[in-house]
C-alpha cells in the first residue's frame, strides 16, 4: 500500500492507496504546531481506527509547498513504515513534460493535478484549484504542461479584508439570495463570490482565447463545489484529483527508477 502525503499552505492530506484505489483520507491542519512525536503519534491514531496496520506501508510519496513542515514526514516515512518516501517536483520523472522557464518551481500538488487531470480527461485541459491560492494549470493537448496562473484565494482575500478593514466582519463565504445587498455581510459575500465567478470566467476564456481552442475545465480544491453552481465554464468537479496525481506519479517514478 502506498502511504500519500500532500502538504498545502491551509491543509495536509494524507492518503492510503491499495494499488489504484484511494482506501483512506484524512486532512489536518497545517498550522498546527506539532513536533516530529506529535505527528507519529497522530497517525498511529489514525491508523488505529481502520483496519491497517504499519507493516501494510510498502511506498510513500509526498507532495509539499511547505519546506518546514516537509522533514517530519519523510523522517515518518523512514522510521515508522520503514520506506524512503519519493518526493515530487519538477525534477521527477512525472512523464509530463514541463515547458515552463524554471520546472522546479512549479508546485507539486499542481504537477499532481496536471498528470491526473491529464490522464482521465486528455488535452487541452485547463485545472482550477482553489485553495490558499487559486491557482490555474494548463495542458497541451499532446500532455505537455506549458503554464499557469496563480492569484490570491478566496478564502484568502475574504480574510485580508477582516484583517484589514477595521469594520469589515468575517463572513462565510456563502452566496446570498440576492446580488444587491442590503447589509455589510452580504455585501462582502457578494464581492468575493461573485468576483471570483466573473474572475474564473474571465480566465477561462483569456487561456482559450491564447491556446486558440476549446479545452475541458476540471476543478478540484474546497471551494469548487461552491463556484462551480454559479458557472458554467466548469465541466468537471475531483475532489481527490492531487491525491490521484501523487499515486501516479509515484508509479511513474518507481517504473523509471527500476528501467
């Protein structure tokens, strides 16, 4: 079984695969200050309420934007399930090519979502992820990663403004009845939902318009299921689609390894 860890800005999802299928999901808290014990003694909690065991762990692949909190999991990997965990970037053999100007800083998790969006959709593909950041991935329709987009998160910037505006409340990021609003909450949801709409719209068809074709549009991230009901410009919503992306590149990865 292969043990997969990403680790975002916001969250850590770690999951347990058995060959193709995703058996297990979990999803913590990034900033939650916990030291290399702490972590170990998390995860034999979670594993403790399913039906594996440590020795079950046969490979481990990790995908991370988070360099300090990185070490712990593959000193995990190494001592608890006995395994040297493969590490995803632009350097591994992912089996896309990458036709960006530096490929080693392009993301992990959006080089996972490239290759699973890839490989079930086929090309041109346009991969919207929205979490910390929204972040668009491009690929060719012959398999090439060749850009993206990276702008601040909803959440993100819904935050900002309570952190900055001193009358500005927190809000959920709920869309209201109606566009006009009449109270300072629903003001704000309005702004940043509907803002991320039209900015997700626009987006979408400045890329098509520069690729001078269609391309199918894939969404995965928290706040997905949430844009994607007001739009039409999203075809397709994958919940695990970066999970999916690290257990084939970990295959990738190993079928090179041994050739």
């Amino acid at each position: 079984m292969l043990f997969a860890v990403d680790i975002g800005n916001t969250n850590i999802v770690i999951g347990i695969f058995k060959d193709e299928s995703l058996l297990h999901r979990w999803r913590l808290d990034t900033h939650t200050r916990k030291t290399e014990d702490e972590w170990r003694i998390l995860l034999k909690s979670l594993f403790s309420d399913t039906d594996l065991s440590e020795s079950d762990i046969s490979g481990a692949a990790v995908s991370s934007v988070v360099p300090d909190v990185t070490p712990y999991f593959v000193s995990i990997s190494t001592n608890l399930f006995n395994v040297v965990p493969v590490m995803i970037s632009g350097l591994s053999a992912i089996g896309m090519p990458i036709k960006t100007d530096d490929p080693l800083s392009v993301g992990a998790d959006r080089l996972c979502n490239a290759v699973a969006g890839y490989e079930k959709y086929g090309g041109p593909l346009i991969i919207i992820d929205f979490g910390t950041a929204t972040t668009f991935d491009i690929v060719s329709q012959g398999g090439e990663y060749i850009g993206g987009i990276i702008s601040p998160g909803f959440e993100t910037a819904a935050q900002h403004l309570h952190m900055h505006a001193a009358k500005l409340p927190s809000v959920e990021l709920q869309f209201p009845d109606t566009i006009i609003a009449k109270n300072t909450e629903k003001s704000m949801q309005v702004g940043i939902l509907y803002g991320a709409v039209g900015s997700v719209e626009g987006i979408i068809s400045r890329i098509k318009e520069e690729l001078q074709s269609e391309a199918t549009v894939i969404a995965t991230g928290g706040l997905a299921p949430v844009i994607r009901e007001k739009t039409d410009v999203i075809q397709y919503y994958e919940p695990d689609l970066t999970m999916t992306g690290i257990e084939k590149i970990y295959r990738r990865i190993i079928k090179s390894s041994n050739n």
